[in-house]
C-alpha cells in the first residue's frame, strides 16, 4: 500500500524529490558539492522524465492502441511481399554463379516471414498462394499470385492499388 495514491500531486513531487536526492548523494561521494549541485539537478530531470513517460504510457487509450498493433501488422505484411518479391526474383531472375544458394535462402525468408504469428489471415492466404505458384516455377501464375499479394496488402494497409498508397 502507498502513502500517497498515484494520482496525487505530491506522489509526483515524492518521486521527483527522492531521484534528485538520490543523485545529489551519490554525486557528493564522488566529487564533492559542486558536481553533487549537477547531478542532483540532473537526477530530478531523469526522475520527472520517467515519471512523464510512465504516465503518458498510461494515459494512451485503447483506441490509439489498436491503430498501433494494426501498423504493426501493416509493416509486417509489407515485409512478406518484400520477402515473396525477393524470392519471386531469385526464381525468375538472372542465373549467376551461387544462384540455387541464393534462391533457397530467398525461398527459406519468405517461407519463415509468412508463417508469422501476427500476420493477418488475408494476408496470410495470398503469401501462401503465392509461394506455392513459385515453388511450382509458373512464371503466368507466379507473377498473377504477386499480384494478388501485394492488392491483399494494400487493402490490409488501408490504401486502394489505385491510390498509390505506401
């Protein structure tokens, strides 16, 4: 149990006291009054800091965090089609020294980005589609099932494939 509740101004002014004290002390064993002034004042400073963070962090409402778990599942769909993209390439791209190495290792990335937790299931379906018309190396269905992708992210995104939208 606290002696003050948490939104008490003076709980505030508790921790912001109690980090500048802190600091002050420490910086007094290690350089005398001077540097303990500096250190004090700058312990206070990080204390309030903390204490701005903490509860701006807690202030957020649910709705902003939604918004920001769905922009973390838009920048992971816009990495499986990088991903798919890259291995689309390596399939129907030029032949070079080291190419089998270099398809599989693009073959593997999209494979383990695709098979994320956190993907959406639209998403999800489209990328699987797609690495099966490219394991099958049907360059009209392959490119086809790109396409199809990379419309599947926009609309997850938000953006129509008319828009422009990144």
């Amino acid at each position: 149990m606290s002696w003050l509740p948490p939104g008490h101004p003076g709980a505030n002014i508790a921790v912001v006291a109690f980090g500048g004290c802190f600091m002050f002390a420490a910086g007094y064993l290690g350089g005398g009054f001077d540097r303990a002034l500096l250190v004090g004042i700058g312990g206070a400073w990080m204390s309030f800091v903390v204490l701005l963070n903490v509860r701006a962090r807690a202030a957020v409402p649910p709705a902003v965090h939604d918004s920001l778990v769905v922009g973390s599942a838009a920048r992971l769909s816009l990495r499986v089609l990088r991903g798919v993209m890259v291995y689309e390439q390596a399939v129907f791209g030029p032949l070079g020294p080291g190419y089998e190495e270099r398809r599989a290792a693009a073959r593997a990335e999209a494979y383990r980005m695709a098979a994320h937790d956190d993907l959406p299931e639209p998403v999800r379906r489209a990328a699987a589609d797609a690495l099966a018309a490219l394991d099958h190396r049907d360059r009209t269905s392959g490119v086809e099932a790109v396409a199809l992708l990379s419309t599947t992210v926009r609309a997850q995104i938000g953006g129509s494939p008319q828009s422009g939208a990144r």
